[in-house]
C-alpha cells in the first residue's frame, strides 16, 4: 500500500474510490439515487400549488426546494447507503477490511462517501435549479441552509448504517428503509409544510429526524427563523445524529447474518 492510503485520509480516499466504481456499475443505484430525487419534487408541483401558501408566509418555491433537498437525503444517501452496507457485509467485504490496518470508523466513512457526495451536489443542483425555475430570491441566510444540510448528509449516513443492521438482504434494503422514507415524507415538512397543520401535531412533527434540517433549509432562504428555533433545530439534528452513532457502535453488523 502506498504511502498516502496508510494516512486516514488517504485510506478514506482509496475506499471511497472503490466504491465509486462498484457505484458507477449499478445501473439500479444510480436509478435510485440520481434520478429520483430530481424528478419528485416537480412531480409534486400540482399538490403543493393547491395548498394555502400565502397564508402562512409560504410560495411553491419555498416549499419545493427544501423538499427538493430532503428527497436527495432519502434516496441518493440514506437508501442507498443502507444497500450499500448491506451489499458489502453480506459479501464479506467488511469483515476483510477489519482483519487491515483500516479502522471501522474509516471504513464505514469510505463506504459512505460516494453516496454522501452525490447527495450534497444533487442538493446543491436543485437548490439553484429551483431558485432559478421557482424564481425565489437569493436566500437570506445562507449559512442555516448549509448547516442544515451538512447536518442531514451526517445523519441520514449514520441512521443507513443502523438500519442495514436490522436488513437481512439487498432485495430488503428498500423493505427496510421505507419506514422513515415513508414518515420523512409526510411528516418532516417535505411534502406539507409543518406550518399548515396545527400547533400541537407540528411540535411533535418537529422531533422527527429530518424535520431541523427541512426547517433549517428553508429558514435560509426565507430569513425569517429565530435564534432559539434554528438552535432548536440543530440541537434535534445533533441528537439524532448523536444516537445514529451510538446505535451504529452499538448493533451495527460486520459479518453476514445467518
């Protein structure tokens, strides 16, 4: 091995490289990862229109693009990284890697980087595609956008790797991560914004994982989210993000389940 792959970061890099091409390969994960997140949320344009915007501050715009980003973070990262971890348990690729001189914490962040770079560039693409599309303004607080999404890129790789522990197969990933995809979408602000459902179901909505980071993105854009509610939404993030990794050193899984 050479001398930059026995550093952390070249280790990382060399991982992630080969994942890359076993990515690039799979006709069905680009499908999944590319693809669907561009073309959802536009496929939804029609709902959202129908909903009383205007009332609560809101335009299509400022509730496409954030759910634009938050399909990213479903599809192109934590879906497919849960067939990504499983993929490579079951065929024993993890359990090589640890008898190396890789730690786990390299070999998970290798295993997760291509998926985590196409969910932040697919973000980034459709966040200037739908400002320029929707005609929104220039985002008004930019640095709670990037959080946001930092945020859920961080999160949405550690509950993958929680839930590939629970995922017996490949052909069970989607079985198995469908799940949060399912509540994400209904109830993180994606699709409804949680500011047209009541007070007391919105703040309950509001501790689901990806529900800070939809707040956060939009909040860069419209300017208007307070201090105490854009800490507010870090703080969930952090502590899902936090028991995302705790769960993973705790039950994720190396060696194929039988």
């Amino acid at each position: 091995m050479s001398r930059t792959t026995t550093t952390p970061m070249g280790r990382v890099a060399a991982l992630g490289r080969a994942e890359l091409t076993l990515f690039v390969r799979s006709k069905a994960m680009i499908v999944a990862a590319v693809f669907i997140p561009l073309v959802l949320p536009f496929s939804v344009r029609s709902v959202v229109e129908d909903m009383d915007l205007e009332e609560n501050g809101l335009s299509v715009g400022m509730v496409l693009l954030p759910g634009a980003v938050g399909f990213s973070l479903l599809f192109a990262v934590y879906s497919s990284l849960v067939s990504v971890f499983v993929g490579r348990r079951e065929e024993l690729v993890l359990k090589r890697l640890r008898t190396g001189e890789v730690r786990d914490v390299e070999i998970l962040t290798g295993a997760a980087l291509p998926a985590v770079t196409v969910g932040l560039v697919q973000s980034l693409v459709l966040a200037v595609g739908c400002t320029a599309l929707l005609d929104l303004p220039a985002p008004k607080a930019l640095h709670l956008a990037v959080i946001g999404l930092l945020l859920g890129l961080v999160m949405c790789a550690a509950l993958a790797a929680v839930t590939s522990a629970f995922t017996r197969t490949v052909e069970n990933a989607q079985v198995t991560a469908l799940p949060l995809v399912m509540v994400s979408m209904i109830g993180s602000g994606i699709a409804v914004p949680l500011e047209l459902l009541p007070d007391r179901v919105a703040s309950i909505l509001e501790l689901l994982p990806l529900s800070p980071v939809i707040t956060l993105v939009r909040g860069g854009w419209t300017g208007d989210l307070s201090a105490y509610e854009a800490l507010g939404a870090v703080m969930t993030a952090l502590a899902w993000t936090a028991l995302g990794v705790f769960a993973v050193r705790r039950w994720f899984r190396w060696e194929p389940r039988h």
